[in-house]
C-alpha cells in the first residue's frame, strides 16, 4: 500500500469541492478568520474515495497544519475517525519529516465501511508548518530518552490535537456524533491518551502497534 500521498492537482471544476468547506448554510462565504485552506484534490487510485488536502490554523502564530481527507464518494455525513502518523524511525533523518501520510490502505478500509478519515500532519511533518519538536534531542542525535525533553514533544503534538478537534467543528460531511480517534505507533500513543486527557471529544480511540 502506499504510504503518502502524492501532490493534489490544481484548477478545474472538482478543485472548488472539499469535505473542510465550513457549512455556510448556502451563501458562499466563508470566516476569514480561522479558516480551513482548501488547495486542491486527489484522486485516489482505489476509486471508492475522494482523497483531498487542506490547512487549518495552528495556534502557533503564522502556522498552519496540513490535512489528507479520504471520504466515501457518494455524499452525506460520515462517522469520522483521526487518523494520527507515528514517528520517523531513529528521528536522525529530515527529509522523512516532510513526507505526507495518509496510508491508502487505511483509507479504503473506512471507507468500505461508510467512514471519512482526516489524517493531520502535526507542526514539521508533511507541508505543516513550523518544526518537528516531538522528543528530539538538541544534538540532532534523534529521538530523547530525557522524560522532559520527551513530555514536552507530548504536549506539543497535544496541542496541534487541539487544533485539528476545533477544526473539526464547522467541517462539512463530519457526524459530529460519531468520531474517534486513531493512530500507528507514536501517532497510536497519542490517540488514546488524548481520549483520555479529553474525554467526550471521541466515543472511541484505536491504537496500532502504539
């Protein structure tokens, strides 16, 4: 399966469709303030979803947080799940910081069953902006045994968790009465114990190899 996804076209009549519009109730316009940033959209090569981009506020000042939307083809609402990526192995190598996540396989797995899935890029990871800070030592070693230095890559990748629920209040297709969270190995960590730190957010978390 593939792991990332690749650029999203631009112009042309579907680029002007996304599952982040905020509902507007018909006008047409939307907030300028704390807006989603729809970019463009993807066709997935699975052909039961739309696999669509867009960035959301962050609330560090000046940044914002990349999104990779996969919903059912077919329109509605749609129970939704976060889906949170994991780490970057050892932590040594940046270019694998840039690397868009969203697992096709994942994907089409909620799809078949009726779901959308938001798989956000926190701060540093994908196009998100400002630095991956999630545990890594000042040295450029990689990953830090340091229980400071490793809560305070917790806390952050929390607060860009924070970002993406707020986000998901005005999101079109989104059943805001049914949404969980989820995630793979680091991104599996943090789905349970933000359920847990905020409970009544999500009716249900999932963590793989976490």
């Amino acid at each position: 399966s593939r792991q990332a996804v690749s650029e999203p076209h631009s112009g042309g009549s579907d680029a002007i469709e996304s599952a982040l519009s905020p509902n507007t109730g018909g006008s047409g316009h939307r907030p300028v303030r704390g807006a989603t940033r729809f970019i463009g959209l993807d066709r997935s090569l699975a052909g039961m979803f739309k696999l669509e981009k867009a960035f959301i506020p962050s609330s560090e000042a000046g940044v914002e947080l990349e999104i990779v939307v996969a919903r059912p083809r077919y329109d509605g609402l749609f129970p939704t799940i976060v889906f949170n990526h994991g780490s970057t192995g050892r932590g040594q190598n940046a270019a694998v910081f840039k690397r868009t996540i969203g697992p096709e396989v994942i994907s089409s797995y909620f799809a078949e069953r009726g779901w959308m899935t938001l798989f956000p890029q926190r701060r540093g990871r994908g196009k998100s902006g400002g630095t991956y800070g999630e545990g890594l030592a000042s040295d450029g070693s990689g990953y830090s045994c340091d229980a400071d230095i490793a809560l305070s890559g917790f806390e952050r990748a929390v607060e860009d968790m924070d970002d993406v629920v707020r986000s998901l209040r005005p999101m079109r297709h989104v059943d805001q009465s049914r949404l969980a969270i989820g995630g793979v190995s680091r991104g599996g960590i943090i789905a349970v114990a933000y359920a847990g730190i905020k409970p009544g957010t999500f009716k249900g978390a999932l963590s793989f190899n976490g």
